[in-house]
C-alpha cells in the first residue's frame, strides 16, 4: 500500500491511500485535489475515513460522495454529514480493497470526539499530535489531550505519524525555547529545513524522534518542567499541569 500527501489550503494534507487501481482517503477537506488525482491515476475509491469535524477535513466528503458513493468512517460521537460507519475506541476499519485493516483510537482533546486510525504501521491522527507538537484544545480538556497524547507515545516506536497540517517548522522553534539544550530538536530543525528547502513534506515521520523533540510528550523532563513552572509562575508537580501549562503557552508564542 501506498500512502500519498494531497496538499490542500495553504498547510493541510489529504491523505491518500492506494493499492493497485483502488485508494481511500483520510481527512478529505476539500474534494477538488482527490477527484483530480482518482480521474489522474483512474483509481477506484473504496472509503473515506475521518477523524474529526472540522471543515478542513470534511468539506470535501459531500462533493466527493456525488461522483463516489463509498463508506465513510468517522468519529461516533461528532456530527459530520455523510457518515455511514460510526467508529470510536477499538472499532476495527478493514479496507479489503487495499489489504488493511485500522484500530480505533478515541482521543479526545483537539475536539470532543476526535479519533485516530493505526494500522499497517501507519498512524492517522488527524489534528492530535503534530510533528514537534500537538492540536489545540478547542473542545476538549488538557488532561484529555495528556491522554490521547499517551495512548499515541504508547504505540510501537517504527510507527509512521500522518498528521493533516506541515506545522513542523514553527513547532519545531517553540520546543526549541521549550528545550533549548535539547540536540535533538536542533538537528531535527536542520533536517526539516532541508526538506522543506526542496519541497518536500516533513510528514510522515516516525514516533520514536517524536519522544525526543516533541516538548507535549515530554512533560517529565527536567528542562521542560522547569520552563513549564517560569510560565505558569509557580511549581507544577503533575505531569499534566506540566503539559497544560506548556500548551498554554504555545498558544501565546
Ligand atoms: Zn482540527
């Protein structure tokens, strides 16, 4: 199976994966790029898989329901027009098509009813964990989010991570005042630069490096306790408190 980045608006990627002449896609916010690419390569869409509401990963499914009447998996407890297979915790999506089946994972946080989809070593976490960072928590709670976020970090290390935006850049300058000691994070700039340099994505990228440059998965760590506590202006003793307080002051960087 093949997986390919559609880019769309100014940062996303449509995700889309193929097998043979047959593909699906995830996170479809708009359907101009995937009809353009399915008549192109003159694939068969088997499913549509979804991971929250926002309309930069659902504006797409109605237009291409129109010209591609196919299942659509999507989170159980969010109201997304154009579902048909209602998924949350441990459902299993099997796409028989492209030879792969995707586990469910709830997480919750960047919205309420946010879900993720592992499987094939891949995993499809839409606006949860980003490259060197994680989503913004609109609807959901910072313990929530430390949550998702550790259900993720739990998974095999090989693990490919496809987010939905190329934030890896400014997320990568944040965990670097995060951790200014950090190597990692300063080589990881350096190679993301250069990828960025010749047009290509920085997504996906393996979990494994994520532990060691993602500041929202590292609130054990020294450095980042101590600079969570300067934000926050007073001592942090749970992990979670370290995380909120970081994201917080993502928010204001
Ligand atoms: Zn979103």
């Amino acid at each position: 199976m093949q997986i390919i980045p559609l880019p769309a608006f100014s940062d996303n990627y449509i995700w889309l994966l193929r097998s043979g002449r047959h593909a699906a896609v995830v996170d479809p916010g708009d359907a101009a790029p995937v009809l353009r690419h399915l008549a192109d390569e003159g694939l068969t869409l088997v499913a549509i898989l979804v991971t929250h509401h926002h309309p930069d990963h659902v504006g797409g499914i109605e237009a291409i329901l129109d010209a591609h009447p196919v299942p659509v998996f999507g989170p159980a407890m969010e109201d997304i027009a154009g579902i048909t297979h209602p998924v949350s915790q441990d459902d299993e999506v099997l796409l028989p098509e492209l030879g792969a089946e995707f586990r469910v994972l709830d997480l919750p946080g960047h919205t309420a009813g946010h879900v993720g989809y592992y499987g094939e070593g891949a995993l499809f976490c839409g606006d949860t964990l980003f490259a060197a960072g994680c989503g913004r928590l609109f609807e959901g709670t910072p313990a929530q989010m430390y949550d998702s976020l550790g259900k993720l970090a739990a998974l095999p290390g090989d693990t490919q991570v496809y987010c939905t935006h190329e934030y890896t850049l400014s997320n990568l300058a944040f965990a670097a005042a995060v951790e200014p000691s950090n190597a990692a994070i300063t080589e990881r700039i350096v190679s993301s630069q250069a990828l960025r340099a010749a047009g290509t994505p920085t997504v996906p990228f393996p979990l494994e490096g994520e532990l060691l440059t993602n500041p929202f998965l590292r609130s054990a760590d020294p450095e980042v306790i101590a600079q969570a506590q300067v934000q926050a202006g007073h001592a942090l003793k749970a992990p979670v408190d370290v995380f909120a307080a970081i994201r917080e002051w993502k928010n204001r960087f």
